[in-house]
C-alpha cells in the first residue's frame, strides 16, 4: 500500500531521508498531483518540466545530479540511479534533492516555478564485500 | 514633463509630445487621455488610435489577471508508488 504525504506547496520540499548502498542500483517512483484551494487533486504533467534532477552534496562540498529516469505527465517521477552511478557518490551522509524547473507558459505553472520536492540525507552506505 | 521617448502624453503641448513617425498603436508605453483640443492638432486618426490602444491595454491586463488567479496551487500530493529496489 503506498503512503501519500500532503504538504502546503509553498513549504515545499518535503524531508525524506534515503538510504543509497553504492555499487547497487536504487529507484523510487512518485505519484505527485496539486490541488486548489479544496479542489479535487489533479496530476502534474512532468513532462514539461525543464529541469528534472536528484542532486547529491558530499561533505566535501561537491555535487553530483542525475536526472531522473522518468518525468511523465500523469504526475509520474522516477529516480534510477545504476550500480556504477551509487558507486560515484562518496560513502557517508550526504544531503540530496529532488529539483524540477517549469517553464513560463506551461500548464500547472502558468508563471513558471522552480522547486525542490524532497530534500533529506542520502546515507549513502558501502556494502560488506563477499569473502 | 518628462516624457519617456517610447510614451506620448496628449496633455503635454502638443507640438512636443507628438513624435513623428511614430505609430500610436505600437507604443510600448502610453500616457494617454485624448482630450478635445488634441483632436484639433492631431486629427480625428490619432485620436481613435490613442482610444483602441487603450481598450487594447484594458483588455489585455483583463486577460493577465483572469489566468493568473486561479491557477494558484496550495496543497501538493505525494504518493510513492514502489519501494526502494536494489540489484
């Protein structure tokens, strides 16, 4: 059963604290839709979005982004990150978020909008080779 | 008065405001209230370009504000679909 999370979208971004094991592939999909005022929830089309990415901040200060695997209309959002991009990240807690970027003109954000969905600590783990 | 070089201003003397060669209804700016005397210096034409300019500009700030409001949104909705997977 999956979890929904509502959130005021102008305290966005949502803590979400993940757990990334390098050398092993990690992917979470999302369902995410907006609703007005107490009207009735519907999808974001991700698929007009400019910018699409999950950034990692090591303790050293440097960055990675990976741009997500999918960014679909229906308000559908994957992350996919393979084996030998988790094997990049530095093993430790590292702080990591979801971006997306919207256009003016598009169509849930007439305006244009720019905004973090999650953000939390990525520990990001080595695993326990094999003997 | 101070006139910006893309406005006109039909209350100034008219023989400043009026810039020649310009297209009333292009103006990026317009500082704009057609009295009578200006049709006499101006002409029937420029006057009824100044008043569908400004029906223009009414019209579109009209246009602005009604897509503008009710696309606000407030409350976003996150469900996760699958958990975390690893090979």
């Amino acid at each position: 059963m999956s979890e929904t999370i509502t959130a005021d979208f102008a305290e966005l971004p949502v803590r979400r604290d993940i757990r990334v094991n390098r050398g092993r592939s990690f992917e979470e999909r999302f369902t995410v839709s907006l609703s007005i005022e107490d009207g009735n929830p519907q999808t974001i089309d991700f698929s007009e979005a400019t910018a699409y990415e999950v950034r990692f901040r090591d303790s050293e200060g440097t960055v990675r982004s990976f741009d997500l695997a999918e960014h679909a209309a229906a308000g559908k959002v994957t992350v996919r990150l393979t084996p030998s991009q988790t094997t990049t990240l530095a093993a430790g807690r590292q702080e990591w978020e979801m971006y997306f970027e919207f256009p003016i003109g598009s169509t849930d954000f007439p305006s244009g909008a720019s905004f973090s969905l999650f953000e939390g600590v990525a520990d990001v783990h080595t695993m326990i080779p094999a003997e | 008065m101070n006139v910006p070089f893309n406005a006109v201003a039909f209350n100034t003397p008219l023989g400043a405001a009026r810039l020649p060669g310009v297209d009333i209804e292009r103006l990026s700016i317009l500082i704009c209230d057609p009295r009578h005397t200006a049709i006499n210096v101006l002409g029937r034409t420029s006057v009824n370009q100044c008043i569908r300019r400004r029906r223009a500009d009414i019209d579109l700030t009209s246009r602005l504000l009604a897509t503008d409001i009710p696309r606000h949104p407030t409350a976003i909705h996150i469900s996760r679909d699958e958990l975390s997977m690893e090979e």
